[in-house]
C-alpha cells in the first residue's frame, strides 16, 4: 500500500513555487510532473477515494501542450505545467460534472467555470473532479454515487465536506492545489480535518456565476493547498471582478500590511458551548503568537451558533427548489440524507426565509461592527477534531464527551456565519493532536476584500 503522504524528496511533496521554478528551469517537464501526479493518484485512489474522475488523458494532452509552449518560448503564467484538481460541483469544460449525485453522473459541460478557466489560462492541468456529497448539502464526504473519501491520517474519521475530496487529495501530493467550493464552511472543514490550508474568499471576489440564485448565493469557490504560499499563487491567479457576477462589481486592491499595531480580535466561541481542550489550545496559542510580532489581541464575542436555524432554512429550502422534481420522479437516485434536507426543506415558508435574511443581514451589521474595533478576527476552525466518519449529519454532535447540539452550531459554528456575512476567512493548520495523528486548525477571518491581508497573517503564522 502506498504512503499517503509523499516523502519530501517526491514531486509530489513540492509546492507550486518549488516546481514552477523547475519548470521554467527545465530541471522537469509539465509532462513528467503530471505523469507522476496521475500515477499517484492512480495508487491512493483505492485507499482515498479523493477523485470521481480523473483526466489521464486530457492532463497528458494539455501537459504535452504546455512542454510546447514553454520549448518555443510562450510562458503562460505562474501555473504553467501544474497539476490542479476541481471539486465536482464546479464546471468543467469537456469533463463530466457529477455534482456528486447520480442525477448528474453523466453530465458534461460545455463551459468551464471562470475561476477553472482562469486557471488554465495561467498554465495549470486540470487532472480530475474530487469527491463531494451530493450537491454539498454535508460536512461529511460520502455519497451513493461514489463512496466515501477517506481522511488520510485515519480512515475512522471524516475528512470533512463538502470538499472533502480536494482536501485529501492536496494534503496526500495529488496535485499541490484544488478548487473547492464553500458553502457553510466546505472548504475549511475539510481544510482543518485533512491539515491544509483553505480559503473562503469575500463573496465576488471569486467569480461563480453558476450557482441558480446569484443574489442569494453565499457559496463560494475557493482554493486548498498545503501551504499558504501555494494557495496565495492559486488565489491570485483566479481572483478579479466579472460583470456576471453581481457581487463581483468591483477590482481587488493591494493592501499595505504590517503586523506592528494590527487589532486582533480572539473569540474562543462562537455562542457554542463545547470545545475540545486541545483545539483551543492550538488556536489560542497561535492567536497570542502574534502579540510577540507586535500585534494587540483582545478577546471578544460574536454568536454564529444562533444562526443555525437561518442558515438551515436557506439552505433547506434552495435544496428543495432545486431537487423537488427529482425527489418525485427520481427518488432512488438522491442520497437518504440529501432526501432528508430537501423534505425539511418543503417545511419553510416565504415568511421564514424572509425571517431568515433578516438574520443574516443582522449578522453582516454584528461582523461589522467587530471590524470597526479589529482588523482580524481569529478563533479555532472547528469545536473538536475530525468526527467519526459514521457520524449522522442530522444527529447530535458530541464533543468533550457530551451531546453538544447538531452539527453546524456544535462542530462548525465557526465557519458557517462567514458565509452569510460574505467576510472572508481563512483555515490554516496549528499542529496535531492525538500523539500526532489528528490535524488541528486555526481561522483567520477580515473585512469584505481583505484576502492578502488574511494571506499574510496566515504565512506568518504559518513560519512560525
């Protein structure tokens, strides 16, 4: 059985710097690179399950493509000859796009979406779709279409969702960087579970134009790696406005940083009354390692966890929307815990979502408010470590040994109100627990647009 995490001497262990670097220097070639991410992937498919398809043959044509341009001189960009991957709910030109359902197994788009587009404009290999559950109703990835995705560093455990799939295929050397989508969190759960670095950018900075309510939306597309640097190339290479987008309107601006005088805002919780012990550890002592660089931390409040009911309603009902044809004329095709949601979902009124923006507009003013006193909000990502991969999305969470509540307000209160507020923020690893075996994590989250500050802080910390 193959290691799932490379030996740093093997391409796959490299970041995207490292071997951009070697590409250009032609010390390797895009098509050697790609070959050994496909072969890798090839051999931890059957004890992962990170990919629903993978491209063996496009990612060698496009890699060839690449070799060309570089021999005659054209130098794409800072992706050119890398390997990336997509999470499967996002558009892929020419590549079927499951949305993790059966409903959508045979699928293929006729467009890419913009951020895939605008990654292969800048010289990266699509090499495949990663798992997610169906349509990314879950923070646990598995599904009927296609298994379960297992956490690499202990296959009892989940590693996370909706973007699952894209965690464990960075975190594992199946390509330095991928493409998840965030929705509640999807890109940061998984991120803390699998010891990766993910970011959920400000709603439009990103362009995705495909989701059905653009007004509503509060998914999404966001860029996994293991390192923040990996990322930050990822991000700016994807990152600007699209007059498709309407979030999207206006163009991102450099930033100065300094860490001297930077406000630091510490919430332990987020109106969740359980935390692991050792999760708070990590994420408190990060947080306070900042003061040593010259930062001021003070610790404050804000309560996501009342949220819960408001974002499940959103949630519930778009689902609904979305799938109430299918759940009539193609039941034996929607995952039993997808069902569930949608059927929740029938059970919300025009008044209750009306209710439920309200919330959420309250909740952007309340985030808002906290910025007017720091510049950086930080807390743990999760309230406990990876659940067991058994776990009920419906049921209650345990944490501390103790029935904490259901799964958004208990293990990620942390993550989902960012989604309604449209904030961006950040997951980064803070070191392991469980003699070394279980990923922790920390969130960075800051003001509308304010990503290269979060980069920054984030590639502090993480030199630290």
């Amino acid at each position: 059985m193959i290691s799932p995490f490379p030996k740093s001497s093997d391409l796959c262990a490299l970041g995207v710097s490292t071997l951009a670097r070697m590409i250009v220097n032609r010390e390797i070639s895009p098509v050697e690179l790609t070959e050994a991410v496909l072969m890798r992937i090839d051999g931890l498919q059957p004890q992962l399950n990170a990919f629903i398809t993978v491209c063996h043959d496009e990612a060698l044509t496009a890699a060839k493509m690449a070799e060309d341009d570089l021999m005659s001189g054209n130098n794409r960009g800072a992706l050119h000859g890398i390997p990336f991957s997509v999470k499967d709910l996002t558009l892929t030109k020419g590549v079927r796009t499951t949305m993790g359902s059966p409903l959508y197994k045979d699928f293929v788009p006729d467009n890419d979406a913009i951020p895939v587009a605008r990654m292969k404009a800048a010289g990266g290999i699509l090499i495949g779709k990663t798992t997610t559950p169906a349509f990314g109703h879950k923070p646990l990835t598995e599904g009927i279409l296609f298994g379960r995705t297992n956490n690499p560093f202990d296959h009892a455990l989940t590693c996370g969702g909706s973007s699952g799939g894209s965690a464990v295929a960075v975190a594992t050397g199946q390509g330095p960087i991928s493409l998840g989508t965030d929705g509640g969190g999807s890109v940061r759960i998984p991120a803390a579970c699998c010891g990766v670095v993910g970011l959920k950018p400000t709603l439009g900075v990103i362009p995705n134009i495909h989701v059905p309510d653009l007004f509503g939306s509060n998914s999404v597309i966001g860029p996994m790696g293991r390192t923040v640097k990996d990322v930050t190339i990822a991000f700016e290479a994807i990152a600007g406005a699209d007059k498709r987008d309407p979030y999207g309107q206006s163009p991102q601006q450099q930033q100065p940083f300094s860490i001297k005088g930077l406000r630091v805002g510490w919430l332990p919780k987020f109106g969740n009354k359980h935390v692991d012990l050792a999760t708070m550890e990590a994420a408190e002592k990060a947080t306070y390692s900042l003061e040593k660089m010259g930062a001021t931390v003070k610790k404050t409040a804000l309560d996501f966890a009342a949220l819960e009911t408001s974002f499940l309603v959103i949630l519930q009902s778009a689902l609904c929307a979305r799938l109430d044809q299918a759940m009539h004329e193609r039941h034996e095709d929607i995952d039993p815990s997808l069902a569930l949601t949608v059927e929740a979902g029938r059970l919300h009124s025009a008044v209750d979502l009306q209710r439920a923006n309200a919330d959420r507009s309250s909740a952007f003013q309340a985030v808002q408010a906290l910025f007017e006193e720091f510049d950086i909000l930080m807390s743990p990502t999760l309230a406990c470590p990876p659940l067991y991969a058994e776990q009920d999305p419906h049921g209650q969470v345990k944490i501390n040994g103790q029935e904490a509540g259901l799964i958004r307000g208990a293990w990620y209160p942390y993550t989902f109100g960012f989604n309604l507020t449209g904030h961006p923020a950040i997951a980064i690893p803070t070191g392991v627990a469980g003699n070394g075996t279980i990923p922790m994590s920390v969130q960075i989250a800051g003001p509308w647009n304010s990503e290269q500050l979060l980069l920054s802080v984030a590639q502090l910390l993480e030199q630290s």
